[in-house]
C-alpha cells in the first residue's frame, strides 16, 4: 500500500513539473513570436510564464529533496565514524524538515494576504503565486519522512 502511494505521490510531482516547463515553454515561444512577429505582446504571457517558472522551481525543489540533490557540505563525512554519519544525517533531515515546516506557514500566510490582490494579465489572485510554496513544504516533509521509514526499514532487514 505504501508503495503505491509513494508511486502516485513521485508521478504526481513529477509529471506536474514536466507539464509546467512545458506549458512555460509554450507561452515563452507564444510570446517571442507574437512580439516580434505579430508586433503585439500579450499581456497574459509574462505572468503565465512566471507563474509556470515558480510552481516548477517549487516542485523541482521537494524533488531534489526527493533525490537527495540538495545543497550540502560532504567534505567531513568521510572522516567521521558510521554512528556519528548517522546522527549527522537525521540532524539534516530534521533541519530540512524544519524548514519544510516553516514553508507551509509561512507560504499560507504569504498566500492569504496575496488572496486580496490580483495578478492584472491573466486575472487569477496573486495567491496563486505563493501556493507553491506551501505544496513543496508538504512535499518536501513527505519525501524526508519517507525516505527516513525507507532507511530505517533497511537497517531492520539487514539486522535479520
């Protein structure tokens, strides 16, 4: 069961992100041609680019997380014994985990306020805009705490 919610929730995110750098793509080209071809630019085109580029800058962030692919310091790991290896890995996950937390706070907050304005060019609140954010909070704390019960459900079977 784990494994097929761990399946739907990775394609999820996943496919999420390839159809917003492709609709992205889409309205860049749209709007590069209708500037320089068409002699008029339109006014959706910029924000709806903008928009794609953060939700899939957000998304692509829980999936380095996902992947371990985030930014870390690893010069000093080698030098250390397994068990404190160990320690300093759940002290990084607790901190990105940590920050997660702080991410869904905040980016609803964020959002709430943005929910009184609108985004002009293509008519949607500018809450919108910050609920990324608050998404990659939630997934990032899903991709920690799963990849936590994978390693940990690991060291059981090599234990046995």
């Amino acid at each position: 069961m784990f494994k097929k919610i761990d399946y739907y929730f990775n394609k999820l995110v996943e496919y999420l992100g390839m159809m917003l750098l492709l609709i992205m793509t889409v309205i860049v080209s749209w709007v590069v041609f209708s500037r320089f071809v068409l002699n008029k630019t339109p006014a959706w085109g910029e924000e709806g680019a903008l928009l794609c580029m953060v939700w899939f800058g957000f998304l692509c962030m829980a999936l380095g997380v996902r992947d371990n692919r985030h930014i870390s310091i690893e010069f000093y790991d080698k030098y250390l014994t397994p068990t404190a290896q160990k320690i300093l890995l759940i002290i990084k996950r607790l901190l990105i985990l940590a920050f997660s937390i702080f991410m869904i706070v905040e980016g609803a907050k964020m959002s709430k306020v943005a929910a009184k304005n609108q985004l002009p060019g293509i008519k949607i609140k500018s809450s919108y805009l910050y609920l990324p954010v608050v998404l990659a909070g939630i997934s990032i704390c899903y991709y920690i705490l799963t990849s936590y019960l994978r390693d940990n459900h690991r060291e059981e079977e090599s234990d046995t």
